[in-house]
C-alpha cells in the first residue's frame, strides 16, 4: 500500500519502488547483521591470538558486505553483471599488483603471528641486523654497519628467519689459529682473561668458554665463546678480543726472549 501510494505521487513504478525499497532493506539488514557479527566473531574466538581475531572479524564484515551488496544489485537487475565486474577487475588488480598483494598478505601474517617485532635482531638470508620498522610492503632492517636493508614481507614468509634476540642475549664466536706447540691450557686462560677484560659487553652472569675447534699438522684452532648484550658490536667485540689476545702472546714472548 505504502508503495502505491508513493507511485502515484511521483508517477513511478510500483515494481521500480518495490525494488528500491528491497535495496534500502538489503542494505539496512547487511549493516545489522554486520554490527552483531563484529561483536560475535570475537566472543567465539577467545582464545586465539588478538590480531588473528582482529583480521578474521575484518574478513568476515567484508564478506559480509560483499553478500548484501551482490543481493541488493540483484534487485535492481545488476547482479550479474556486478560480479562479472567485480571478477574482470580483480583479476586484473592481482595480475598487476601480485608482488605487493604477496608483501601485504605476508604483512598480516607476520603482524598476527609475532615473529619477530620492532627492536629485534633477525638473520634473513645474508642480512643480518636490528627490525626498525615493519610497513604493509617492506620490513626494514639496520645492519650493525648503519645500513638500512628493506626486505619484502612476502621474502620473510617465504623463507627461514631467524630471531637473534634473546634474554640471555647473542652467543658469538671469535676463532683464532695459534701455534701447536703452545700449551692449551694456557692460550685458553689469556682467552678466558681477555673475555673477562670485555665483561661490560656481555650478559651478566655469563662466563667466557674456550672450544678447541681443531687440530692440523703445525696450528690449532681454538674460539672464544661471549655471550654479548648487543649483536652490532659482535664483530668489534671479535677484533678486540684478537687484539688483546695478540698483546698477550706478543708480551709473553718478549718476556721469554728478555
């Protein structure tokens, strides 16, 4: 009745204001119905992560949306040709834009699933250095030389990365090819003293090791093991234990000949 009233008002169809107001209730159901799933979604999914949460409840109004959407077109007898649209678009949108589709689905998964988070040391392939930043497209590393390395998401799922930051922080091995002929027990006390000399750089608590690594016909090669605070000073850290075990031999050998 209220829509041949209003047709005969504005001299319209009664079938085209039917339609329309099919569409307003479409539209107006697809927004209730879109309220309460968001408050749903989240009540059934307790107990997974908060951003997994977060990016189902997102998927699911879309979908949402997308539904009412295609219904209330098909109303007005664009349903089909809607989705022919919407396909022929979107499969151009993927074919163009695949590379940075790939970095922000990876984006989600790397933000959902906590990997690894900004202030972290991560070893991805040859790049090794501190996350400064993670964006939709790129996740940004500082290496210990002040380079900024930008690493496509969709690289970090696809391949292995390794989460250098720990609580008791970043175990490094300084190597080092000594004489044969010398006492062991010896070279592995001046690396143990020159690790102790460095004890600010490591983890408290934490005690220098000696690894003989191996034997050949005139040298030996042995490491010293540190456990260190911050992985960008783990190459000058190495230098400087060099150093100082060189002063050492090179003062124990003077002694000798004087």
């Amino acid at each position: 009745m209220f829509g041949q009233v209003i047709a005969q008002l504005v001299e319209i169809p009664v079938s085209v204001v039917l339609n329309v107001l099919t569409v307003v209730i479409i539209l107006v159901a697809t927004w209730v119905v879109a309220k309460i799933l968001t408050v749903l979604v989240p009540r059934t999914m307790r107990k997974y992560v908060s951003k997994l949460v977060r990016r189902t409840n997102r998927i699911v109004v879309w979908l949402t949306w997308i539904i009412g959407l295609s219904l209330a077109m098909s109303q007005l007898g664009l349903g089909l040709t809607l989705l022919v649209i919407i396909a022929v678009v979107g499969i151009g949108v993927i074919i163009a834009f695949r590379d940075v589709l790939l970095d922000l689905i990876a984006y989600e998964v790397i933000t959902t699933y906590d990997q690894f988070k900004i202030g972290d040391w991560i070893q991805v392939g040859k790049y090794f250095g501190r996350v400064v930043d993670v964006t939709w497209i790129n996740t940004v590393v500082m290496t210990p030389d002040n380079e900024m390395v930008y690493i496509p998401n969709s690289t970090l799922t696809r391949g292995t990365v390794i989460n250098r930051t720990t609580q008791v922080g970043v175990r490094i091995s300084v190597s080092i090819q000594v004489d044969r002929s010398l006492p062991f027990s010896e070279v592995e006390q001046d690396l143990v003293e020159v690790g102790a000399e460095l004890s600010d750089h490591l983890v408290a608590d934490s005690k220098p090791e000696v690894r003989l690594e191996s034997l050949g016909a005139e040298s030996m090669k042995v490491a010293l093991l540190l456990s260190i605070n911050n992985p960008a000073k783990g190459r000058l850290l190495a230098s400087e234990v060099r150093k100082r075990f060189k002063m050492r031999f090179d003062a124990a050998r003077q002694a000798q000949l004087g």
